[in-house]
C-alpha cells in the first residue's frame, strides 16, 4: 500500500504524521521508522514520539520550535525512509501452552468461529505476527493481523485480572499480557517468557516491528 503521509498541527505543541487510519503492515513499518529516526538524532525542542498503528504524533516545545520548523524536520526525516526499511527484522519464537488453564476463552472462540480447539491452536501457531505497537501496560505487543477465521471480538465486560504471560485475541489482533492486568481480549494460552523486566538493561522483550512465531509446546 502506498499511501502519501500527511503532516498536520494538533494544537500548539504537537505534529501529526498521519498515514492514514487502517491496521496495515507497510504503513505501520514506516510510522516506526520514522520515530527511530527522529529519535536517534533528535532535533532540540522534541520531547517525545508516540507511534500509533498509521500514525505518529511528536510533542514539542514551542517555545523552542514552531509547526513550520517542525514539518520541514519531519519531511527531511520521512526522505530516508527507505534506508531504514531495508533492515531486516528481528524474529522472535514464543513458546506457547495452548490449554484450559490459562486459555480459557479457547472453547469460545472455537465454538464462535466455528472450529475445533485444535483447528484454532494450529491457525493461530501457524501466522507470522508484526508487532505493530507497544500497548496499555508496559511491554504489552500489538501483533497482527490475524488469519480471518480466528477473528473474535473482546469481551463485554473485561477481567479484573489477567496472568503475566497470557496469550490472547481480540479482533484480528494477538498479543501477550506482559504483567499481571485487567484485560478484556479473548484468553487462549500462556508463555513462559517474561515479557518486562525493569531491572534489566533493555526491558522490553519485543520493540515495535519484531516478528513472532508462537510455538505450541506440552502443558
């Protein structure tokens, strides 16, 4: 998909990089890089880039920088874009028990999407996910999309909590509950793999366009 991005003002401290307003990978890719770029060099004045599924918003000080400076940064910026999307990503494989005791919601999505258990461990196992933002709690990954047949919306009423590890789907979307939450998406297993460590250096397991298989394995 090529879409031409658009740079808009939102009040007077705050630039819109918006690509459109869909979940695609291509667009999504290009939002990421795009904060990579700015942050790597940032420009005095930038206090911070919120990258979204089709959009990027960067906060400023205006007292140090106006719109029209802004947008002539942000279009040197999106001309080396191209640069950034040739690396390759990373691929990350998360070993997933795919069972009743962590999985609970297993059983309602097969019955709403008209599969068996096993029919939707071996769909959901078998898709290659992009990591398309960091969400709601720290290090939680935004992955999709998901095959069509696994599509399943939230709950009503969501969870008061969630075990750290969960895996689960809402909509055409996996992801991962990386600490212990609230949570409303549709649980279908667990990892062992611990998700957001504060301590560490890098804490964090996944950054926006990771790869990820999930790999069922013995409960």
């Amino acid at each position: 998909m090529s879409v031409k991005p658009r740079i808009v003002p939102l009040g007077d401290s705050s630039a819109l990089v918006q690509w459109g307003d869909e979940i695609d990978l291509s667009i999504n890719q290009k939002v990421h890089a795009l904060a990579g770029l700015i942050d790597s060099s940032p420009l005095e004045g930038i206090v911070e880039t919120v990258p979204a599924y089709s959009t990027l918003l960067i906060h400023y000080d205006p007292l140090i920088l106006t719109f029209t400076k802004i947008k002539e940064h942000l279009s040197m910026k999106l001309g080396r874009l191209q640069e950034v999307l040739s690396r390759e990503a990373r691929q990350i494989e998360v070993p997933v028990q795919y069972d009743g005791t962590y999985g609970v919601d297993l059983e309602f999505v097969a019955s709403h999407c008209k599969l068996t258990v096993e029919e939707v461990v071996r769909i959901h196992s078998e898709g290659t996910y992009t990591v398309f933002m960091m969400g709601f709690t720290p290090g939680y990954p935004y992955m999709g999309k998901l095959d069509d047949r696994l599509i399943t919306p939230r709950m009503d009423a969501p969870r008061t909590r969630v075990p750290a590890g969960t895996v689960a789907i809402a909509g055409s979307q996996t992801g991962i509950y990386p600490i212990d939450s609230p949570g409303g998406w549709r649980l279908i297993g667990y990892t062992s793999l611990k998700l957001f460590d504060p301590d560490a250096d890098v804490p964090f397991l996944f950054s926006p366009g990771d790869r990820v298989r999930f790999i069922p394995e013995r409960s």
